[in-house]
C-alpha cells in the first residue's frame, strides 16, 4: 500500500529549505583584518624597498628578465620630479629588504618574503595592476570588476606578460590561440567553410570585442553589430532610399559574425533564410499571377539574391518603378 504525501506538506518543506538556505546566505560573514589586506597589496610590512639595483646586483639569475624589463612600456616610465622609474620590480612584488638580507654565493633569495603573486586568486592579481591603471590607465578598466572575464577568474596576467619584453600582452598573431583556448564554442565556428579570416591572423578578436569590459553585448565596440559590422562593410552603412526593415539595426539577424557552412556568413542558407519571414504562401499564384506554379516551385531551388541583389538597401529603384523589391 502505497501512502500519499499532502500537497501542502510538500511545500512546506520546500518554503523551509528555501528560508534555511537564505539565513544561511545572509549570515554574516568574518571580515579579514586589515594588514591581511594591506599586505595583498604592498607586500612584507617588515621589510623596505631597496629598489632595483640594489636587489638585482645580488641575483644574477634574473639579468634577462631584468633586460627585458627595462626595455619595456613600464621599464621606460621615469619620473620627472626623482629620475626613478615609476614601475619598478617592488611595485608588484613588494619590498624586497628581506628577500636579499641573508643573500650568499650557496643561499639564493629568499623569494618567500615577496608576493606570492602566482599563489593569489584572480581577483587579487587584478588588484596589483588596478592600483594604477583604474584610474590613470585605460578608462574602460573602471568596470573591470564586473566584467565577464574578471567574474569567470581571468586575471590581467593571463593576457599580459609583464617580463616578456617591450610588447607586454598578447600580440595579434597570438591572439586567435589564445582567446579560443577559452571560447572554444567561437573556434568551432571559426572552423567552419564560411568565416572571417581570423584563424588565418588578417583580424584579430579585439578589433570586434573589448576584452577589459564594454557596454555593449559580447563587449563589442559598437553599440550595435551594424555600426561595428560597417566600420569594415562601409557599403552597407546607408541610410538608403529603399530599405530592408530587417538589416537597418542588427547584421546578427541573417549573418554569424564568426562562422557559417552558409556562404556569406548566414546562418541559415537561401531561399530558406529568407523564408522566415517572408512566407512560402507568399509566391503562390494568388499574389502573383504571373508566377506559374512550377516557377514558384523553382524558387526553392536558387537564391533570392539572384534577382533581389540589392537586399542590404539601395537608392536605385527596381525594374518595376518601385525599390521595395530591393532589386536592380
């Protein structure tokens, strides 16, 4: 005999998990001090900054990375007021009084004493750079927090490499491997017959996409896929006598902006894009006599474009008088 549970008592043990679980969401939770914070941020509070040369002279390890340092945008900074660079080794490691004090030929640089920067979460590795560029830098890096990169824990290092050289991020060649190596839902598409000749490295993904943060969908540089799109397609900008009400706004409504089996770029190929909205009812006889059925039968068979050339828009009007059929 099989026993039945009252509805009622059903959601109320649902309503009770559910509160439990917003008590539990709600309770407070223990903030760190304060020096734990500060010490994220400046390193060893013991220990001095001694600068560069005096913590390099003792470490000859690090001459080629030093080099390359030196050679890069931060390494040329100078301050006008002190002649001392203003991005030095300290600026992002800490103080380094500690790491050189106990320094011999057989006992190398206690490196403990620094920043563990590599052991820090994302966010925190952000912080470092964002001392200095939130508000000198870059503007869009005010939103950087709230980014789709900074909230799945991408972290400023993953993109720039500080001791590389004079070129301190991802250069264009690289940038196709490296953004897909996340966004491997886009390299598929890439891969496809029809595509923008990114994988080839003619674009890039930052001449679309902002990778720090925008205010746009898929943080893309234009407010819309058609004011980004025409930057490049400018034969498409219009505004035009005759306009296709669908293509005025958005390019993403016929074309995948990163890969297609469907020449050029469409999502879905002709005539059956088109179809979508313009319905196969609309070639039967009654609305156009002249179209017999076996033509329009034919329809299904070729593309719309053949004789609708104009479709992104055109001042000219048709063969018929009229340039609502976006026909040359």
């Amino acid at each position: 005999m099989r026993y039945r549970i009252p509805l009622f008592i059903v959601l109320a043990s649902i309503l009770i998990v559910a509160c439990t679980d917003i008590a539990t969401l709600r309770t407070s939770q223990p903030i760190a001090p304060v020096r734990d914070y500060e010490t994220i941020l400046v390193g060893n509070l013991e220990a001095n900054y001694i600068g560069d040369e005096n913590c390099l002279s003792k470490c000859h390890i690090h001459d080629r990375i030093a080099s390359d340092f030196k050679h890069s945008i931060h390494g040329d900074q100078i301050s006008e007021e002190t002649g001392l660079p203003l991005v030095n080794c300290e600026s992002c490691h800490g103080p380094g009084s500690m790491a050189v004090e106990n320094i011999t030929q057989e006992q190398p640089c206690d490196f403990k004493t620094l920043l563990q920067i590599n052991d820090f979460p994302a966010q925190a590795q952000s912080m470092l750079c964002l001392r200095c560029h939130s508000a000198a830098s870059t503007p869009n890096l005010h939103s950087w927090n709230s980014s789709t990169h900074a909230l799945n824990d991408v972290s400023c290092f993953d993109c720039h490499k500080l001791h590389k050289g004079p070129e301190q991020k991802v250069g264009r060649q690289e940038e196709y491997e490296h953004c897909t190596g996340c966004h491997t839902q886009v390299k598929m598409e890439f891969a496809q017959f029809s595509h923008h000749p990114v994988p080839e490295h003619k674009m890039a993904c930052t001449d679309c996409h902002d990778p720090h943060n925008s205010t746009n969908d898929h943080n893309l540089k234009g407010m819309t896929s058609k004011a980004l799109c025409t930057r490049c397609h400018m034969e498409y900008q219009g505004p035009f006598v005759y306009e296709h009400a669908d293509v005025t706004e958005e390019c993403t409504n016929c074309h995948n902006p990163h890969g297609s089996p469907n020449e050029p770029l469409l999502d879905v190929s002709q005539p059956f894009l088109c179809m979508q909205c313009h319905a196969a009812s609309h070639f039967n006889g009654s609305n156009y006599p002249s179209l017999a059925t076996s033509q329009a039968q034919q329809a299904y068979f070729t593309r719309c474009t053949d004789c609708h050339s104009a479709i992104h828009g055109t001042d000219t009007p048709s063969a018929h008088g009229r340039g609502d059929f976006l026909a040359r």
